[in-house]
C-alpha cells in the first residue's frame, strides 16, 4: 500500500520537524534510511500513522511483540505530536523510552492519546517494542 500523501499539509512532515516530508520521515518511510534514535523512530511512525502507512509500522515494529496485521482507520486524523520525554535512544544505545502525547480528532471529537514507548535496537536498527498508554 502506498501512503495517502494527501494527507499531508503544505507538504510539511507531520512529525511537526519544521522539515518536507520527502526529507524527514519520507525517507524513513521509503527504506531509503534507518531512523537513527528512538525518538526519530518514534516522530517516523506518527507520521506513517497520519499517511496511513501500515506497512512501515509493522515493519519498524519489533517482530517479537508485532501483529500479524494491521489496519488504520482512515476517519481518525492525527493533527499534532508532542515528544514529552525521551531516555536513552541514542544511535549507541542497545535501548530507549520515548514519551509523546499524539493529538488527533475522529467522529467530531478531539482526544490525546498519551503514551511511554519503549524501543530497542538491533542490528543496528531502531525498533518500536511496546507502550503504555497514560
């Protein structure tokens, strides 16, 4: 499946860098580079959420808590994302925590979704583990 570009606004990455798409998560979500901290990882699947983008999240999931499938409701619209704390997660880090708190609006109704996630790095690339939702 490819990700619903339309989606985006003026062309800026979602994950609110302040950089294009095609230059921030783009490139994460093409294979064309690894997200190299747990938090670019973390901004790279927010994004593939609001391009609908499964694909990319299941690939980046670690494959020892991963779905076998996945589905993203096209109604839920993701408006903004904020990065609330972050350890470890480095590009020398074996392991890190990324918490954010991701705004969006479905049905009419605005809501947060809060969350600790944890991530770890194998071979040398990032991979989301799990969360726990606040």
């Amino acid at each position: 499946m490819t990700p619903d570009l339309t989606r985006l606004r003026n062309g800026a990455c979602p994950c609110l860098s302040g950089d294009p798409y095609d230059q921030c998560c783009g490139r994460f979500h093409r294979s064309d580079a690894d997200a190299p901290t747990a938090e670019q990882l973390m901004r790279s699947r927010y994004s593939a959420f609001v391009v609908l983008d499964p694909e990319y999240l299941l690939r980046t999931w670690h494959p020892s808590t991963r779905p076998d499938t996945m589905y993203l409701d096209p109604d839920m619209e993701w408006r903004r994302l904020d990065i609330l704390g972050t350890t470890a997660g480095g590009p020398l880090d074996a392991r890190g925590t990324v918490e954010f708190a991701a705004h969006y609006r479905h049905d009419g109704e605005r809501g947060v979704q809060r969350e600790l996630s944890r991530f770890v790095r194998d071979d040398k690339r990032w991979y989301y583990v799990d969360g726990d939702v606040r």
